[in-house]
C-alpha cells in the first residue's frame, strides 16, 4: 500500500515526507494543514512523565491520562471520519430491519469488510509512526462478533496513550460509550479490548488553546535528495514490521505524534488535580531525563542543541547564555513547553556535575519559551 512505500533514498517511509515538513523555524507543520504541527520525539517520555507524576503524587493517574486522550482521539475520528462513520452507521440500522436471510448476511458481511478495512488504516499509520506493531486479533478467524473491538499490539510506544487512542477509535466509529481492558499475551505483547461501558470518569471542559502564527527561522538541513527529509531523521531506523524507530546515534526509540496530544493531557490533570502538576510534570521529566540520558548529549554548542531539538519539531533555539551559575535559553515556536523545561534543568544538571538546581520559566502566548536554570553547588 502507498503508505508502507519508502523513499529509495534513504528509507523512510513516504507518508512521513508526503504528510508532514520540517521547516526551519523548529516546527513540523503537516502538509495539508500547516498551522497543526508533529513531533518527532523519544516515545519513552510518555509513560514515563505521567508515571513520574503519578509518582510525586502518591497515587496512580492512568485513569485520567486514557480518559483525556480518549476524549480528543474520538473527536478526530469523527472529524476525520464523518462519511465512513455514516455509512457504516447505515448498514447497522438496515441490519436490525432486514428480514431476507440472504441479505442479512451479506450486509452483515459488508459491515464487517467495512470495520476491518477502518481499522488497517488506522493501525498501518500507527506503524508508520512509531507506535507498535498493531495487528488483528484471532477473531476474526474464529467469525467472532464485533471482532474489530480487539486487536493485538506489540512493541506499544505507550499503554497509556494506545488503549485510549483504541478506544477514542472505536467510540467514534459506532458512536456509542465504551470502556477499555488490556492483557499481557506475550513479551511485550498486548491484547487491548474494547466493550460497552460508561467511562469511569467524567472530565471538565478544558479551555481551548490559543494558537499562534509560527515565526519564521534560518535553521538549515542537510537532507534526503529524493525525499527531503532532514538526514538526522534519515539515520533512524523505521521497521514497519515491529512498528518502531530507532535513532541509529542514540539507540533510544523515536515516535511521531501531535504535541497536542501530551499538552491536552496535562491540562486536564492540571483541572483535575490542581496547580501544582506543571512543576510536577516538570520534575517528573527532570528526573526521566537524568536516569535515561548522558552527559555527553548535552555538551554541545547552541548551535548542535539548536538542530537537536529542531529536529524533533519542539521550537526554534534564538536564546544561549551561559556562566559558571547556569544556563538562561529561548525557544521560539515552542510546544511542549513543561518536558522542554524539566529536560533543560536536567541536561544543565549533568554538564554542570551537580545534583540541583533551580528553574524559571516563562511561556508567552506567541509561543515563546524563556528557561532560566541556576545551578547549587
């Protein structure tokens, strides 16, 4: 399928190059729609911001991280998927009034091509962007009812973030409420089960969040010949069979996703749980960044952090002043602005040789982020 095709280049799949840029400002706009952006960022941070914050707290926070991600991922399927979504819901009605037997079942039969064909798509850009190896269950095989509400991943980037994207999915599909269980199958093998339910929690209305228009940038890319992707995205490894992306320099896994997605999560944790999950999420991704990275990734010259975190589409680095006391940064374009901080302080941290410090920070509704980090000796 066009999908899984590669560059011949360098070997990234086309739907990457084809759906989405990276511009010289720091952002990943996507093609079709410019003022949305990706990120091109380690997958291991996910899971483990939000069991570092459930960690500070004192209790698990899983059931409102797969509810708030579950919540946006339906309403994009049913933008997304409005006509499909329709005529399925057609066939469904037809079924229940249909009295030939033979008609019965070929309608039957149609819906269920319909529910599979829905789902490879979805699931074959899942493995396009990092995210696991997502196949179909046995049941289709087996001629279960409602098959497409089981589906089997390994390698998942996150089994916060899956299960609710599975269940936003299907919700969206047959627009009704559902709940989601998992079950460990395998080595780090799943199957994720969707079913009837009501959802075990209710969350406020988040405000929306402001966009701003992207100011423009000078970074400069060596790049693909045949594909214009940037060569430090090119040196990944993407394996579509086990659906992950390895960085060939690091050996950490990458994965593509909305930086919407973690930023609307942590807004409803912040309605939630109160004010203090900013600094929360901050020191979670501070003490993430410290026991994951080393030292030697962040002596470099403002130059080399400026492409590192261009390449990964969080902002565009136009600030680096630095003393003996700590380090003061801006990122203009920025997004996920509490990870870029907690790592910034960690990252300071480790070149420095000490274990604290203190942070300021401030995130301006143009999309402007000003780090300062003292360092205590």
């Amino acid at each position: 399928m066009a999908a899984m095709e590669l560059c011949a280049e360098c070997g990234v799949p086309l739907r990457v190059s084809q759906g989405m840029k990276w511009d010289s400002n720091g952002v990943i706009p996507l093609s079709l729609n410019p003022r949305r952006r990706s990120v091109f960022y380690e997958s291991d941070v996910v899971d483990n911001l939000f069991k570092g914050i459930g960690d500070i707290i004192g209790m698990p926070i899983d059931h409102v991280v797969i509810e708030s991600r579950r919540r946006d991922v339906r309403r994009f399927i049913e933008r997304t998927f409005l006509s499909q979504i329709e005529e399925s819901l057609e066939y469904q009605v037809d079924l229940v009034s249909e009295t030939d037997p033979a008609q019965k079942e070929a309608k039957s039969k149609r819906l269920l091509e319909m529910r599979k064909g829905y789902t490879l798509q979805v699931d074959e850009i899942g493995r396009v962007y990092g995210y696991g190896n997502i196949h179909l269950s046995d049941l289709w095989e087996k001629g279960e009812d409602f098959a497409w509400r089981t589906l089997v991943i390994s390698n998942p980037h996150s089994m916060l973030f899956y299960p609710a994207e599975m269940l936003g999915s299907v919700e969206g599909f047959e627009q009704t409420n559902m709940r989601v269980e998992h079950e460990l199958i395998g080595e780090n093998a799943y199957a994720v089960t969707v079913y009837p339910g009501s959802h075990p929690l209710e969350l406020k209305e988040r405000l929306r969040r402001k966009r701003y228009d992207f100011k423009p940038g000078d970074i400069e890319f060596e790049r693909c010949s045949t594909c214009g992707i940037p060569l430090e995205v090119s040196r990944c490894k993407w394996d579509l069979e086990a659906g992950t992306i390895i960085d060939n320099l690091t050996g950490r896994r990458m994965a593509i996703f909305g930086p919407e997605a973690m930023e609307a999560v942590l807004d409803d944790l912040e309605a939630e749980l109160g004010e203090v999950i900013p600094e929360m999420a901050i020191e979670s991704q501070r003490r993430y960044i410290r026991s994951a990275w080393t030292v030697e990734e962040w002596r470099r010259d403002a130059d080399a952090f400026q492409r590192m975190i261009a390449v990964r589409g969080v902002g565009n680095l136009t600030q680096f002043e630095g003393d003996r006391q700590g380090l003061t940064l801006t990122i203009q374009n920025s997004c996920l602005h509490l990870l870029m901080v907690g790592a910034i302080q960690a990252l300071v941290e480790m070149a420095y040789r000490v274990e604290n410090s203190t942070h300021e920070w401030d995130f301006t509704d143009d999309g402007d982020l000003t780090v300062t980090i003292k360092v205590l000796r």
